[in-house]
C-alpha cells in the first residue's frame, strides 16, 4: 500500500492555498466528477449532523487529501456505494474502539498516519484569524475525514 507523505499533503495544500476561486472551483468540480458516490456519502453527514458548516469544511479536506494523493503519485479508483457499504463496519467497530480511547484499530483501518496526523492537528489548530472548530464540528470533521481516508485508501489502484 501506498502511505501519502507529509511533504505530499505540504506541497498539496501550496497548490491549493496558490488558486484562484475560479480555479479551485474547478478542481472541486473536477475531483467530485471523479468521486460522485464518495462527495454524495460525505455531504450527507452534514445533514445527518444538521451542521452546515460540515459541509464547506468537508469539500475543502476533501480536496487537500484527494490532491496529496495524486502529489504522492497515487492513483485512485472511483468508490462506488458497494466501496462505501463494506466500509462501513469496520469503521463503526474503530469509531467504538476510539471512544475507549483505543487508536490502534482505526490507524490499522486507515493505514495513512500522515494524512491522519494532519487532520488531528487541523481539528485541533487555530487558523491564521486565531478562529479554531468548536467541539460539535470538530467530532462531526473527524468521523467523516477518518472515513474519508480510509476509503480513499481502499480505492488505492494496485
């Protein structure tokens, strides 16, 4: 399995903070087009959630992660729901180990601990206004980054 790197996700979030609005228009078009079903299971967290913001925060991960990817040279296959579906066990059975405060079944899940450890300082982190998620958002962005990670990890092409 391909392991994304810290310098990949680096040199991904460059390029993305280095686009115009137009232009990062333009590859969130181009990434959902290429991930459909994957965008589609994402954005339904934000209404399951009832949290709006979920969603904007969601595309915006999704993007950088998608792009460390392909930074790293790693080509993906499209998720499809059955990706999703057979997913999702395992990742309920990580989720439920996380709350005995347990991280090993979910890093074995996921196998990106770079892309993880971005995230978790992400959640965790202020941004350059020194705003920072309140907890509600910050729980409900990393059930769905997690899952987000683990299944673009799945769709690895070998």
């Amino acid at each position: 399995m391909s392991i994304v790197t810290s310098q990949s996700i680096e040199k991904a979030i460059q390029k993305i903070d280095k686009l115009s609005d137009d232009a990062l228009e333009k590859l969130i078009e181009t990434f959902t087009l290429q991930q459909e079903e994957l965008v589609n299971y994402l954005m339904q967290a934000g209404f399951d959630f009832e949290n709006e913001e979920l969603n904007a925060f969601t595309i915006y991960y999704f993007v950088v992660i998608i792009e460390s990817f392909y930074q790293e040279n790693v080509k993906l296959n499209t998720v499809t729901e059955n990706d999703i579906s057979e997913f999702q066990e395992g990742y309920l059975l990580a989720l439920d180990e996380i709350r005995k405060e347990e991280f090993i079944a979910m890093h074995e899940l996921l196998n990106q601990p770079h892309l993880i450890n971005f995230i978790l300082n992400e959640l965790e982190s202020e941004d350059e206004d020194g705003e920072s998620f309140d907890d509600e958002t910050q729980n409900q962005l990393f059930i769905v980054l997690m899952g987000l990670i683990g299944l673009l990890n799945n769709a690895i092409k070998k």
